[in-house]
C-alpha cells in the first residue's frame, strides 16, 4: 500500500488513476491544480507523487522546483506531452525522477510506480512477513500460516504499514497521516478501534500481541523473533 497524490487536470484521465491505484490496494488523492499539489506537498506525507506538466496556476516543473528547493524527497513521475529530449531534461532537471509522455498505457505506469516505489528497502517485497503472518500485496491476502485471514480493506493497509516498519512506533496522528486520506475526518480514536479488531483477528490466544502499544507514544509490530 502506498499513499498517492495525484495532480492532473484532466478529470478523466485522474479519475482513471485514480481508480486504478483504489483498485490496487493504495491510497490515491487526486488535486487538479499546481498551487494545490504544492499546498497537498507541504502539509501532508505521500509515498509518491503523479505530476502533469501542464496544471492551473502553477506548472508541473513550478511545483516540483518549489518542492525540491524546501527540501522535498518524495519520489515524481511527471506525466508531460512534450516529446523533445530539451523538454524531457527541463522536467528531470527540476526534480522529477521520472517522466510519463501521453498518451500512455496504465500498464506503462504501473511499471514506472513500481520501480519508484521499490527505491526504499522496505517497499521492495510483494510479500510481507511478521512471525506466522504473510501478507501477499499482490492478491491483498493476509495468512496466519496456511489460514487465510478476513481482514477488511483498512485492517490490511493497517496492518501493512506496521509490518513495513517493524520495531518502530508510530503516534496516532502519525499513522492516520499514512493510512488513511489526508482530508479524512477520522480521529486518533478510530486508529485505536482499528488496531483492536485488527488485534482481535490476528492474535493467538496465551500468546502476547504483536501489536504492541508504545506507553506515550503510539502503537508498533514487534516480529516475535525480536521480541
């Protein structure tokens, strides 16, 4: 699961990304202007960043300078019409770290996401391990050995972002930034709700949780071999 911002103009081609990331299992936030993406940028966390060219009030290539120039790392596929090599160099040279030229096939940009994503370690893996518990991204499956677990969207993408990042705590707020969409109008509590169901399914009985809850600080996935 990955948490996707979207900024493209054309409301049909963003809403067919769009649907195509739901349907992937990620997060996707789709903004139609440039000074929104860059707002979008500065006050929330995304794993990675579709950028058209071409925006509203702000070019594609204005977005990504500014964001660059703050200190932004967030990887950026640009989508561009522009087919000149001088035209393809402007947008690298200003922080993109790749680029898409239109028309394309979704299939192109699954490919050119995945192998952003797979930039950071913990994202290389199509299937996840904690103790007894695989979850497959491919099929968005979770297993407790050999059983299959009923897990619902938001439990798997829950319980995804803590097997992504093992022995590390997060606060609340700081998994509602990851997990759920920016703007949503979840609160802290309904982090704590989702982690005791998502308990409730994937503990054993007489066994301690692997789920831990980080006194002050939030919540963590503690693999049984380190506990």
């Amino acid at each position: 699961m990955a948490k996707v911002l979207v900024v493209e103009d054309d409301r049909q081609l963003s809403e067919l990304v769009v649907d195509w990331l739901h349907g992937e299992g990620h997060v996707a936030e789709p903004v139609y202007k440039g000074s929104h993406g860059l707002e979008r940028l500065q006050y929330y966390k995304y794993d990675v960043v579709i950028l058209d060219w071409e925006l509203p009030e702000m070019s594609g290539i204005e977005v990504c300078r500014e964001y660059r120039n703050g200190g932004g790392a967030t990887p950026i596929l640009m989508l561009t019409g522009k087919r000149e090599i001088e035209e393809k160099e402007t947008g690298l040279d200003s922080g993109a770290d790749d680029y898409l030229t239109k028309p394309f096939h979704i299939k192109e940009l699954a490919a050119r996401l995945r192998a952003l994503l797979r930039r950071p370690a913990a994202v290389n893996q199509n299937v996840l391990r904690a103790g007894d518990i695989t979850l497959r991204l491919g099929s968005r499956q979770a297993f407790r050995g050999e059983e299959e677990l009923n897990l619902q969207p938001k439990e798997l993408a829950l319980l995804e972002f803590l097997m992504r990042h093992p022995n590390q705590p997060f606060s609340s707020e700081a998994i509602l930034d990851r997990v759920w969409p920016s703007e949503s109008d979840a609160a802290p509590d309904t982090v704590r709700i989702q982690i005791m169901r998502l308990r409730k399914k994937i503990d054993v009985e007489g066994k301690d949780s692997m789920i831990r809850t980080a006194h002050r600080v939030g919540y963590m996935l503690v693999p049984p071999a380190e506990s």
